[in-house]
C-alpha cells in the first residue's frame, strides 16, 4: 500500500503556472496508475489527467487538454501535474489518487487559485 502528500499549488493569476507534485512512500508504487482530480465548491469532483503505472500513457479532460501534463518518475516515486496558461476556471482543490485493482490511496488535496 502506498502513501501520498501533495505539494505545491498556491495563488496565481491568469495565464500564470504551476506545479504540483504527488509524493509517494511505500512499496510497488510502479504498479499505481495516478489520477489527479480537482473539486470547487458545491460541485462534483472531476477527473482531469490520469498517467498510467510505467507513465507510457496519459489522458486528460477536455477543459485542460494541451494546458496540463502529466509526469511521473517511478525512481522517486514522484508524479507531477504541471499546469500552464492558467485560467480563473481552475480554482479548485486538486486531489492525486493512486489506485491498482486492489488499493487506493488519496492524498491531502492542495488548493490553487486563479485570481487578478
């Protein structure tokens, strides 16, 4: 069973970036596939990329497609979410999830805001 802290995330205006990361400890954390997900107030929490256990492959939600990359290094067992050309919209908490058929793990949830 894995284990997750989040970091980064934070205060940015528009167009602006940021990176959070996704801390992983325990073991087989290779085996995980990552989801990160965000959720505003009073609404449903929404998937937005995902990257797969060796990080071959990578999906993302419409709203951010081309704007967010997902990453991971299985040496540090560490994942990313790098987020680019920010937009007010994406104030939200963003969540990262580790999940295999089995476990799951969340981590803490990280607050970015996006404001002039």
């Amino acid at each position: 069973q894995v284990h997750l802290v989040q970091s980064g995330g934070g205060s940015v205006q528009p167009g602006g970036s940021l990176r959070l990361s996704c801390a992983a400890s325990g073991f087989g954390f290779s085996d995980y596939t990552v989801l990160w997900y965000r959720q505003r107030p009073g609404e449903e929490r929404e998937l937005v990329a995902q990257i797969s256990a060796v990080g071959r492959s990578t999906l993302y939600s419409d709203p951010v497609r081309c704007r967010f990359t997902v990453s991971r290094d299985n040496t540090k067992n560490m994942v990313w979410l790098q987020m680019d050309n920010l937009k007010f919209e994406d104030t939200a908490v963003y969540l990262c999830q580790a999940r295999t058929g089995l476990d799951s793990a969340w981590g803490q949830g990280t607050q970015v805001t996006v404001s002039s």
